[in-house]
C-alpha cells in the first residue's frame, strides 16, 4: 500500500510503496484480470529520469536510487531507499528545490549521505519511458486496489570517464498497490504467470540501465598503468563529494564544517595546480578562480572563528596583573562580532547564482572533463615528474624567502606555506596508486603546513590585535594587555621558524622518487 506522509518541518514528503515488476516482450498483450479486478481508462504518460550517483556508483551498490523526474503525477527529486519486507519508502521534494538540474537538493543529499557518506552526486543515466497507466479496482466495490503500468522504457547509460555510454531499450509492467494488500499482488502475480509473464529479473530500472557498470567499477584496483587523468578525477571527485555534502552543515555553521569545506576547496585547487597539463588550461583556470572565490569566503569565516579562540586563551593564559581594562569584553564582543559578520557572508555565498555554477562546473567535470588528450599519460610516466615539479616552487619560494626580510619575507614565508600545501594534497591524491609511500610523503608536508600555519596564525594575530588596541584607545581603555598579547605573537615567530624550516628540509629530502606502487 502506498502511504504517504509530509514531514511538518518541510522535509521530504515519505511514500511507502510496495509494488511488483514484471518482464514483458514488445508487442505482447496484458492478460486480462477478470474476477480479480476491472481494469480502468488508458492513460498515456511522458516520464523523463536522470538518475544520479557517484562515478562509482556507490548508490547503486547500496540499493538506493535518487533521481529527478519530470512527467507525470510524481514529477519531483525523488530517493528510494533499500526495500525492507518488499515496501520501499521514497522521499520526494518539488522539483524547484534546487536551483540546477544538476545540483542535488540539500535534503535529499542528507538523506543519501546517511547510507554512503559525502560521495560526489553526478548524472550517471537518463531514462525516458512511455508509460500506460490503468487502475485495478475491486468489481465488486469499484475501490482502487493498485495501478497497473505499462513501460516501454529507453535508458542511456550516460558515459563517464573510464565508463562508455550505452543505451538500452525494454518493456515491462509495475503493478503497486494503492488500497490492496500483499494478497492481491500474489494473485496478479499467478494470473501473469500462467499467461508467460514473469517477475523481472531486475526490479530496478537502474540497474538495467548501468549494466555491469558497478561491478566494473567496484572490481577496479588502482594502478600505475592506470591513466593519470583517471587517478587525478578520482582524487577531485572525493573532495567534491566533501564540498556537495557539507553545504546544508555549512549553512547552518556545523562544527568544522567551513573547516572541512574549505580544506576540501584547498585540495581541488592544489590538483588542479598540479595536474593542470592534464586538461586545457582555460578551464583549469576559471575553476581554481571560482574554488578561490568560495575558499576566501569559507576562510572569513574559519580565520575569524580560530582566531577568536586562539586570542582568547592567550588572554586566559596571562597573569592577573598583566590584563588591565575590559580586555576580555572587548575582544569577545569584536572578534564574534566579526565572525558573525563573516558567516553571513557564507550565508549569502550559498544564495549566490555564482555558488550554483560552481557545483554545477564542478559536477560536469567529473562527468565530462575538458582533458587534454594529447597530455595524458599513464600514472607510472608523468606522475612524479609532476610532484618534483610543485617542490621545485617550494623550494624556490623559500630561497625567495630567506633572501627577504622584515614584512616582506612574512609575505614569502605565507606563499611557501600555500606552495607546500599543494605539494601535500598532490601527494595525498596519489595515495591509491602509492599507498603508504604517498601518504607518508604528506604526511611530511603536513608538518611543514602547520609549523608556517602556525607562524601565518601570529602574523594574522598581530594585526587583530592592533585594530583591537586602536579601538580600545578610541574607547579610553588601556592598551597594555594588546602590547603584552603583540609581543607574545613576536616570539612565537621566532620559535617556529627553525622549526618550520627543519620541517621544510625533511619533507625534501623524502621526495616522491622512491616511492613504489601500492601492493
């Protein structure tokens, strides 16, 4: 029986749905069912699906099905769940709840989150079906027991990197009930049965649709005869899973959630930098230019919010005596007040016409990237070249560095910092061909991030604490405590830099030419 129900928070509507599929030839009759049930009016309807999944269809294998449909009664964004005892409950919300075709509704990427984690949400299958809709109702009380469809269906399978696109055509007939019981679809069942209808070997659509898709891509195991374009989609299409799957906790500033968004907007640039022989150059540049935009605005936030906490338990930390006037007060109100602000910037980020061709950009990438034929190589052939490559600007960068000093060199110390970072998520991109070797490399230039993070973190304190000691005078409030809490950023610069660059040796010396494919 169909049961439907409307979340009163304005979630999802949840349907109930018990049905039955059954396999049937083009050009072949439906059996009559007289005694059983009268059969309704024709009606003739237009379905069109594209169905969604990882490009590894992670969804598939865990029998959930997500889709939008137009046509019909139920033209919506639409998730199946496993069935449980042969009933399926569907979420459905309007079609006008994402503000894209390709952009996955927020509610119904939370629902699916739940059984497959942040996995990139992309096209994977458009199926079109012409479908003939009768109702079975009781004969002798006229009430609706189920309806009757009729499918002629044609999928495409649409092509993915590493996937060709396939397009296959069928018939079949979905009976669901309505006001019945499981009884009645047992006698349908017999009655198509004796006439050579069978149950259908696949009561998925999608499933037909895919092929042996899934398994294929399960089945893979990553390798360095692998092409290289194949490994570095891989990589972006984990941090996009990460960036499509955080919007709603962004939203609502879930703890690390900008955090996270930001790390995985960092990545997709750091790739991007250093695979970018691998795809035209005009596109690489206008996607890291968009990513750049939604970072910085993330990074308003985060910098604001670690700031805050940063400051605050060096004020915690001083001694009674060196904290004169209302410092505490002041710098919770401005520095939350400042971090409220940058919030709201996310918040109307997210509104953006800008953020929405973002997601999209980024989903036709993982479906259609715009590569560089020529420059495609296999993973064992051009892919340390290209990590010696991001070191060799780190290591220039920090000659540039040490040749400064003063502001200037803080200035040449933050870009070694964001040179190394991309050096590191190259390195972690790499993990599923070089295992532990990969991994341990960035682990190395994980260290060196932090200890420059750490030094970035005091230049960055240094001059909050100004703006907070001009407003505290402005006020008539002692500035004694800014000068004690400035000077106390002084020395932490001091401390780390032979540490950072203690670090910075140590990650060079253990490059990527060593390293051996995983197993």
């Amino acid at each position: 029986m169909s049961e439907v129900q409307t979340d009163p928070a304005s979630g999802p509507q949840v349907k109930a749905e018990t049905e039955r599929k059954f396999a049937l030839l083009p050009g072949a009759r439906v059996p009559g069912l007289d005694g059983l049930a009268t059969m309704g009016e024709p009606q003739v309807l237009h379905l069109d699906a594209t169905y969604f999944d990882s490009p590894t269809y992670d969804l598939n294998r865990a029998r959930v099905t997500l889709r939008r449909r137009t046509g019909g009664a139920d033209a919506a964004w639409h998730v199946k769940l496993p069935p449980v005892e042969g009933t399926r409950t569907e979420l459905h919300v309007p079609l006008d709840a994402s503000p894209d075709p390709l952009v996955v509704p927020r509610a119904l990427r939370a629902a699916v989150g739940e059984r497959v984690g942040a996995v990139p949400l992309v096209p994977v299958a458009r199926l079109q079906t012409v479908r003939t809709v009768r109702i079975l109702a009781d004969p002798a009380t006229g009430t609706p027991l189920a309806e009757l469809a009729d499918d002629t269906v044609t999928a495409s399978r649409l092509a993915l990197p590493g996937t060709p696109g396939q397009e296959t055509t069928w018939r079949e007939i979905e009976v669901e009930l309505l006001e019945g019981d499981r009884s009645f679809l047992d006698a349908v069942t017999e009655r198509f049965q004796w006439a050579g209808i069978v149950p259908a070997t696949s009561p998925a659509k999608i499933n037909q649709a895919l092929g042996d898709a899934p398994a294929q891509a399960a089945a893979h195991v990553p390798s360095p005869a692998d092409l290289l374009s194949r490994t570095v989609l891989a990589a972006l299409a984990t941090h996009v899973g990460v960036l499509q799957g955080r919007e709603e906790a962004v939203a609502v500033d879930a703890p690390d959630a900008v955090h996270k968004a930001r790390v995985a907007s960092r990545r997709l640039r750091s790739i991007l930098r250093v695979f970018d022989d691998l795809f035209d150059t005009e596109a690489v540049r206008t996607l890291r230019d968009e990513l750049q935009w939604y970072a910085t605005e993330l990074g308003h936030a985060r910098d604001a919010e670690v700031q805050k906490a940063k400051l605050l338990d060096r004020l915690d930390a001083l001694p009674p005596e060196s904290v004169i006037g209302p410092v505490r007060a002041r710098m919770e109100n401005e520095l939350e007040a400042t971090h409220q602000q940058a919030l709201a910037g996310v918040a109307a980020c997210l509104r953006d016409d800008r953020y929405t061709a973002l997601m999209v950009a980024l989903s036709r990438w993982l479906t259609d990237p715009p590569l560089e034929q020529v420059a495609d190589a296999r993973v064992s052939e051009r892919a340390i070249p290209l990590v010696d490559r991001a070191i060799r600007r780190v290591r220039k960068a920090h000659t540039t560095a040490e040749e400064t000093a003063g502001a200037e060199r803080l200035t040449a110390l933050h870009d070694v910092r964001k040179k190394s970072k991309v050096v590191r998520y190259a390195c972690e991109a790499l993990t599923a061909v070089y295992g532990e070797d990969a991994a341990s490399s960035a682990r190395d230039w994980e260290a060196v991030t932090e200890v420059f993070g750490e030094m970035n973190d005091a230049v960055v304190a240094r001059e909050r604490l100004l703006r907070l000691a001009d407003a505290a005078a402005a006020a008539g409030e002692p500035t004694f405590t800014y000068g004690v809490l400035f000077g106390a950023q002084l020395g932490d610069l001091d401390r780390d830099l032979p540490a950072a660059r203690a670090a910075l040796r140590r990650a060079v010396r253990r490059g990527p030419d060593s390293w051996d494919a995983k197993g």
